[in-house]
C-alpha cells in the first residue's frame, strides 16, 4: 500500500515539473476518412514555422538581455544563471511559444494497442524530465562556446528541433493521428536531434555527447511509433479529415 501511494506521489511530481495532465474521459465522436486533410497539414506547417520564429524573438530578447547584464553588472556568474533559467524554461515549456494545442497526457497513449515491450506510461515524463535536464546543460554549455552567443546556428538548429516534437505531440497526442505521427516523428524530432546532436558535437564534444542519449530515446520512440500504428488499423501516413458521426 505504501509502495503505491510512493508511486502516486512520484507520478503526481513528474507529471507536475512536466506539465503533463491526467487523462479524462474522451467525449470524441469523430472518426476519420481516407481524403488528405490539407487544412490540417497547413495548420501544422504554419503553427510550426510561427513557433520557431517566436523562439528565436526569444533568443534574440535574452542576446540583448545579456548583453546589458555584462555591462551593468559585475557579476560574472549572472549571464550564465540567466541563460540556464531561459534554456530551462525553453526546453522544459517549448510548448508556451506553439499557437497548436499542445497539451501533455497520458491518455492517447493509454487508449491505443500497444506492443509488449511498450514502456509503462509514467516512464515517458521521467525520461523526457531527464532528457530536458541533459539538454539545458549541453545548450549552456553550447552557448558558451559559441561566445554567449544566443542568435548561433546551433541553438536556432536547437529550438527548431523543439518544435518539431511539439508539433508531432498536436498530431499524435492530441489529435490522434497515428498514422500521420509516423513520417512526422522520424522527419521531425528524430531527424533533428540527429542534426543538434551532431552540431553540438562539433561544438563541444560534451555537449554532443550529453544529447546522445535523446537520439536513442526518440530512436525508440520512432519503433514504438511505428508499432503503435501497426497494431491500431495501418491508417495512411497522412492527416485524414475528419467528421463528426452525426454528419454521415
């Protein structure tokens, strides 16, 4: 009994630090058709290109942030306790700058067939939790290389990488898209935390090598992903339209 209530007040923390919801009853009568839904792909597009833009408004606000602590303040530590709190906030809440719903549960996942090997739920905030951290110190540790810079093509190529895992969370998560989540997870954040990984590499090797072990999270991500949509009908690997039931 003490080891459930442990394990309830372990879930309830990360999910908290994680932002990620209890799951609640779905009330979703739609179903989906076989005809490419292209205002879908628009709005993931364009919902995906304003949230890299407003990220790099924000690297660009704490460049200028920054560069006003450097010479108004002797402290030499201060930039890089601002620049952790932002690279914190950046990564652990990337989903604040995205205008698609981009809300963390558990839910989706729990409601769909998954393979035996399929991790437990509550694994995934612990693990993104840990990735997030690893990603905060290889990012600082970037930025100081790259001479406290915050407009360097690595972090852009960082924040882009976020945003494309926001962007499959909307359409697998959210929306459900299970077979449009598959191309998406592997162009998207798996493809792009290869690209970080590697550019942080050529930055500092530690940085790169901090990275590492989110290339093989969302490498298995992308099998289980993959499995997800085996199992659950082999929909097409593109966003489907949807309609309500009472509209047929």
């Amino acid at each position: 009994m003490s080891q459930s209530k442990s394990t309830n007040r372990l879930e309830n923390v990360v999910n908290s630090v994680m932002g990620v919801k209890t799951p609640s009853p779905s009330n979703d009568s739609n179903i989906n058709t076989q005809a490419f839904d292209g205002k879908a792909f628009f709005i993931y597009l364009g919902g995906t290109v304003l949230q890299i833009s407003l990220m790099v408004l924000a690297l660009s606000g704490m460049e200028w942030v920054v560069s006003q602590l450097l010479v108004e303040n002797s402290l030499s530590w201060l930039p890089t306790a601002v620049a952790s709190v932002f690279f914190a906030v950046l990564t652990l809440r990337s989903r604040l700058f995205s205008p698609l719903d981009n809300t963390r549960s558990s839910g989706r996942y729990q409601q769909v067939i998954r393979p035996n090997w399929a991790p437990p739920p509550l694994a995934f905030p612990i693990i993104w939790m840990t990735i997030g951290v690893l990603r905060i110190i290889s990012s600082v540790l970037v930025w100081q290389a790259v001479g406290q810079n915050f407009l360097a093509l690595p972090l852009i190529a960082f924040v882009i990488h976020l945003a494309l895992g926001d962007t499959w969370n909307t359409i697998f998560t959210v929306e459900g898209r299970l077979g449009a989540a598959v191309p998406v997870v592997i162009i998207g954040p798996w493809l792009s935390a290869i690209v970080v990984t590697f550019i942080y590499w050529k930055m500092t090797i530690l940085a790169g090598l901090l990275l590492a072990p989110s290339v093989i999270w969302i490498t298995v991500a992308c099998a289980l992903v993959y499995s997800i949509w085996q199992l659950n009908g082999c929909e097409p690997l593109y966003p489907m339209k949807q309609e309500s039931r009472g509209e047929r």
